[in-house]
C-alpha cells in the first residue's frame, strides 16, 4: 500500500501512451507507478511493494513473463495483469497458469480494465485476509477445542474454566450442534478430576428397555442375554466426569433412579440389591426447554432442581458470526485435502450470513461437502451446500452474498457493501440474459460495453447464457 493510502499499481509498458492510458484510468484510485520496460519495472519492484503489476507481454529486453515471475519470486500475493494483443492471448493463457490473476486484450475498454484491476485487489485482499485467518487460527483464543474469539465465546471460556473448578453439577443447555460435548469435556479437563476418566453417552440414542442397564450396569442372568455382570457407564466413570448428553430424552422410569443416584451417590446394577459407592461429576446437556418438559410431565422436578445447580447457555452460531471464517478455516484445514486451502470472499460472505439452524455442527457438515466437490484452490459459492445459498434469510436471488438488515449489521462495513454490489452484478447479468434470451452480442450493446467483457463478467459472476437460451 501506498504512503498515499491508495492501493499501489506498477504500469509496465514500452509504449508511452499505453502507461499515459492506464495512468488516466486508474489514477483516481489508485497510486500508478509507470515503468517503461521490463528492466525498469525489475528496479521497481526491488525497490518497493506494489499491489497489482499490469504488465505488457511483448516488449524488449525483459518481457511480461520475466516481470511476473520476478513478482511472483519477491512477493506472491501480488496480482498480476497481462496486457496482450488478440494474437497474443494464447500467450496470456499460458502467463495464468504460471500465476498472473487474468489478461486485457488490445483494445479493452476502461470500465473493463477498472473492473479486472478492481477483482485483482480484491483477490490479493482476500490472500492477506486468509493469511489473517491462518495466523489467528494458531493464536486464537479456545478452551480445548471450543474455538471462538468472538465476545460470547470470550464469556462462555471464562464461565466453564470458573465452573470447571468448583465440583457441582452443570447443565449445558442450547440448540442442537453448538458443542455441548466440547464444553462437557472442556470443563472435565479444566477441572481437579482431569487425570481420571471422561464417559459420554447420549441418553436419546438408548433404547428404552437398556438405558437402566447401561447407566447402572447389571448382574449376571439380570435379563436375557446377560450372561456376565457388568459395570455401567456410572462406574466406569468413578472419580471422573460422566456426561449425559440429551437427558431430556430419559424414560421417566430411569429418571427417578438417576435422581436417587445422584442424591446418594451410590448406584444399584440391575438384577441385584448390593449398593455400588461411585464418586462422579455429572455434566447434562439438552437442547430442550427442561422447565417445559417439567410442567408438561416429561421431566421430573426433583431430578431437574438436582442438576440444574450451575445452568451454561452455549450461545448459537448465529449470536456469534464473527467466528463463522475462523472456523471455517479450521474445518477446512482439517478436511485433508491441502491444495483446497481458502475461500472465495463471496463464499464467505455466504457462510457468515447464512442462519446455521445446525450450528457448528452443520457449519463443519457444510465445509466438508464444499472441500469435496472443490475444482480449485479456493471454495466459491457455488461449491457450498445449496441451502446455504437458498435460504431467504442468507440471500434472495444471489448466491449468499444478501443479507436482511439483521444479518448485515454483524458485518464489517466493506464486506457488506462487497456483498450489495456483487449482489446487483449477478442481478443485472441474470435479468439482462433473460432479456436477450442468452444472446451475449445483443446484451453486451444494451449493456454499453464490449461482448468480450461482457463474457468475462458472465463467467466471474457464475451467470451461464447457455442456461437463458430460448427454444422454438
């Protein structure tokens, strides 16, 4: 970045008025810097860092390949732009996969080449963005794998680490796939009880007729099929933390034994009289509304005023947006497959207004799909899951990048504003191929602009003519 604050742009080009042209359309913006051949723009970027290179391909002495690679050599998030004649694109097509972010075709006009330049910011942005994200992600605040540096994770970490030390009972309540086992487990290693054992067992993927069983164990010959004693889950967790994730889901039946368990501390295995002394910490969790399921008859009072002793609301994903990118990234570092190592900005535009009835959960569900399906290196949106671009409270029409006014105030003011222009781009490019019936020639003259750069918008922002082409 410029001292000037302007993003910097290096102009390279044997032909003075091609530098004088790209200096008049881009000065408004941007801080150019002209460079009247290959060995000058060397001297340049030896010198200084640029943000974007536009370079010519032809020129004498050192060529448009020789500056981008030098670029690419010294700094590797610059952005490189190939200015290259129609003859030349092949050219051009090859300087990309060597890593220029696109090329201009002799003659271009300058709301293309605003825009092209425009996109390579945005996309060397987006790398330093990411760069962020993978920088904050090994220093990023979390309790023993509950990551968050958002305010309400910041307060969630403060409050288990606190009731971590104290030996009480904790209920863990909130909406399905927000961690409650990752808080379980957190406060069982935060606390004096962490060298003995952790045993988690989900009370609704029971059946009725073994819950008993498994929490208490039982006898030899207690029922058919028990042809040995064995201990339940209560004593295999002695001196340790059990956690009974879904309690709400308990038959009522086993809900007055628990509370016995609880009150005396002792369990009784199926099919005998004999006491078992066990010394337990019990962590529940549900997503229910348990005074409900009390006044309903579905839970039992006594049992509910014993475990809801310290109550933790584990906050939504929707109450804390501001760790939807950091988590995305740690999703999709640990998706296995390291070429596919970033998202597009409207990807995670999309992510971070999208409502995640699911949460964490299905925010991780979702990374893994779109890593599976991925084509490049970067996740775009139309590689996410479609209810995450569907949904009328994430988008409208557009891939993921609207948000109502409830969602867009959880977001920085420039990715908002990101997201309503990319937004009314792929709006007009939609209504205007329908217009023309997928007919790119005659869109392009009622769109002002040349059928060439009309292309390049169609295809930046996913809008495909073929699927507007009208059949006699």
């Amino acid at each position: 970045m410029s001292s000037s604050n302007k993003p910097a742009v290096l102009v390279v080009d044997d032909k003075e008025n091609m530098r004088k042209l790209f200096s008049r359309m881009l000065g408004d913006a941007y801080a150019v810097t002209e460079a009247a051949d290959g060995e000058q723009a060397l001297a340049c970027l030896a010198s200084r860092d640029f943000d974007v290179v536009v370079t010519d391909i032809q020129m004498p002495g050192a060529d448009g390949f020789a500056v981008l690679r030098e670029v690419k050599r010294r700094a590797p998030e610059t952005e490189v732009l190939l200015v290259t004649a129609f003859a030349s694109i092949p050219k051009a097509v090859e300087a990309i996969k060597e890593g220029a972010y696109d090329y201009l075709s002799k003659p271009f006009d300058p709301d293309e080449v605003a825009l092209v330049v425009a996109r390579a910011l945005e996309k060397r942005r987006q790398g330093r963005e990411v760069s962020s994200l993978k920088a904050r992600l090994a220093v990023a605040p979390g309790l023993h794998g509950m990551l968050g540096e958002s305010p309400a994770m910041r307060a969630l970490h403060g409050l288990l680490s606190q009731v971590a030390a104290r030996d009480l009972t904790v209920l863990l309540t909130g909406e399905t796939g927000t961690g409650k086992e990752l808080a379980a487990r957190a406060v069982h290693r935060e606390s004096p009880r962490a060298s003995k054992p952790f045993v988690a067992v989900n009370c609704g993927a029971l059946p009725a007729e073994l819950v008993e069983s498994e929490l208490f164990g039982h006898a030899k010959g207690a029922f058919t099929g028990a042809t040995v004693a064995k201990p339940g889950l209560f004593e295999e967790a002695h001196g340790g933390t059990l956690f009974l994730d879904e309690i709400g889901d308990l038959p009522l039946p086993v809900q007055v034994k628990l509370n016995r368990a609880l009150q005396e501390r002792e369990v009784r295995r199926v099919g005998t009289t004999t006491p078992v002394k066990v010394d337990v910490r019990v962590v529940a969790a549900t997503h229910r509304d348990l005074s409900a399921e009390v006044s309903a008859g579905r839970f039992r009072e006594d049992l509910y005023y014993r475990l809801n002793v310290v109550t933790v609301r584990l906050p939504s994903l929707r109450e804390r947006r501001e760790d939807i990118p950091l988590l995305a990234m740690h999703f999709l570092a640990r998706a296995g497959r390291p070429e596919v190592d970033s998202f597009t900005p409207e990807a995670l535009r999309a992510l971070s207004t999208y409502e995640w009835p699911g949460n964490v959960r299905q925010l991780e569900n979702a990374v893994a799909r779109a890593v599976a399906v991925a084509q490049g290196t970067r996740i775009t949106p139309e590689e996410l899951p479609p209810e995450v671009l569907t949904t009328p409270r994430a988008a409208n029409t557009a891939p993921g990048v609207r948000a109502t006014t409830e969602s867009l105030a959880k977001l920085p003011y420039r990715e908002a504003v990101d997201g309503a222009r990319d937004t009314v781009s792929r709006e007009y490019l939609t209504a205007l191929m329908q217009e023309f019936g997928g007919n790119v020639t005659h869109a392009a003259e009622r769109a002002g602009m040349e059928r060439e750069s009309l292309h390049r918008l169609l295809k930046r922002y996913g809008v495909r003519s073929d699927d507007f082409k009208r059949t006699e």
